[in-house]
C-alpha cells in the first residue's frame, strides 16, 4: 500500500514539475510578446511567432489535460477549486490558446516591421476586464490589432491565476 502512494505521489510530483516548466515557457513567451510591444523596433515576425505559438502549444487541450486529475499536490499553487469549476478552467484554457493563436496570425500577416495595424490606437476601448474575458470569433479577432489581443490574453491569464492559482 505504501508502495503505491510512493508511486501515485512520485507521479504527481512529476506532473507538477511538467506544469510548472510549461507555465514558464509561457510566461517567457508572453514576455518576450510584451518586450517588442514596448520597442517595437525590436519585432521579429519569427520571433514574435514563436512566441506565440510557445503559448498556443501549451495552453487550449495540453493545459487542460495537465489538470485534468488532482490539481492540487503538496508543491503545487493550483487549486483544489480546479475540478469544481472545470468548465470554466477549460473555458479560459481555450481562451488563452484562441488568444495566442491570433498573435501568431498576426505575425504572419506581418512579417517584416510591426505595422500599424498590430498596435492600439490611442483611446481604443479594451472591453473585457479581467473577470469578463471572452474570446471572440476567429473573424473578430483577425480584425483586432494584436496589441488588444495581447490585452485579452493577458487577462485571461490574470483570471485564471486568480481562480484557480493559491499565491
């Protein structure tokens, strides 16, 4: 009996460890995306992809999957809240990987200097909050500058670490 809390523990753990270096190479991502937003001189559309595609890759099913048992393990800032509140984890998971997958389009719509059309405009109106985040369709979100998008990513990220992630 022993043996096997060893192993469902060690299991865990190891979870855990694949979480958490995910929600790192997310955090470098969206770093990296919020770097060249503040100099735009700085833009890569290569750069800026993969990036955002960091982001898309780890986030939607993949991070759904990764909570999909026991969230909560002794080293571990997730929640316990997680399987009680799975459709709306899900939802934001979805969200963030919609969001990122935008900034990849966008990129790839842009692929010398960072146009126009990927910044705001000056009194555009964000819209969403960060407990009102709500993925639009494939159709809006292309018509959206990639610096909004940015935005709503950014609070999605904000929600669910407010939900669902113990500081």
């Amino acid at each position: 009996m022993t043996s096997v809390a060893a192993i469902a523990g060690a299991a865990a753990d190891n979870l855990v460890t694949v979480r958490q270096a995910d929600m790192k190479a997310m955090a470098f991502a969206t770093k990296t995306i919020a770097d060249v937003f503040k100099d735009p001189a700085t833009y890569s559309s290569i750069g800026f992809k993969r990036a955002a595609d960091t982001i898309a890759d780890k986030s939607g099913n993949v991070l759904i999957a990764l909570f999909a048992g026991a969230a909560a393990a002794s080293n571990s800032k997730a929640k316990s809240n997680i399987g009680e509140e799975r459709d709306r984890f899900d939802r934001l998971a979805i969200d963030l990987r919609n969001y990122a997958s935008a900034l990849a389009a966008a990129a790839e719509r842009n692929p010398g200097t960072m146009g126009a059309n990927m910044r705001m405009k000056p009194g555009e109106p964000m819209g969403g909050g960060p407990f009102g985040t709500h993925v639009r369709t494939e159709m809006e979100l292309s018509s959206m500058p990639a610096e909004h998008i940015f935005h709503l990513m950014l609070q999605t990220c904000t929600t669910c670490h407010a939900r669902f992630r113990a500081d």
